[in-house]
C-alpha cells in the first residue's frame, strides 16, 4: 500500500531557492537558500530524520 510521507515544493525566488516540506505528521517547515545543492541537502537531511523517527 501506498502512504504519502511528505510532499515538496521548490520555487526560484530571484536570486535564492525556497523549498516548502510539509509531512504526513502535519508539520510543514520551510528552507532557503541561494544554492540550489545546499538547499536539497537540508530538504534531505530533514525528511531522512522524520522518516526514521516514525519507522
């Protein structure tokens, strides 16, 4: 069975990424930055330690 864990969505706001992440959980955070690399490692590294917390 399917389960949705999170959902992301990434916009280019002139000269920085902003990445909104909300969890199944509810809680909805929100990165910027102006590499798109970094911001991704901090989208990962956030939903990595949300998903082994509820495993």
């Amino acid at each position: 069975m399917e389960e949705t864990l999170c959902s992301i969505e990434i916009v280019k706001d002139n000269s920085s990424y902003l990445a909104k992440v909300q969890t199944s959980l509810g809680r909805y955070v929100e990165y910027e930055n102006q590499l798109l690399e970094t911001l991704l490692q901090q989208v990962y590294e956030d939903i990595q330690e949300e998903i082994e917390n509820t495993l």
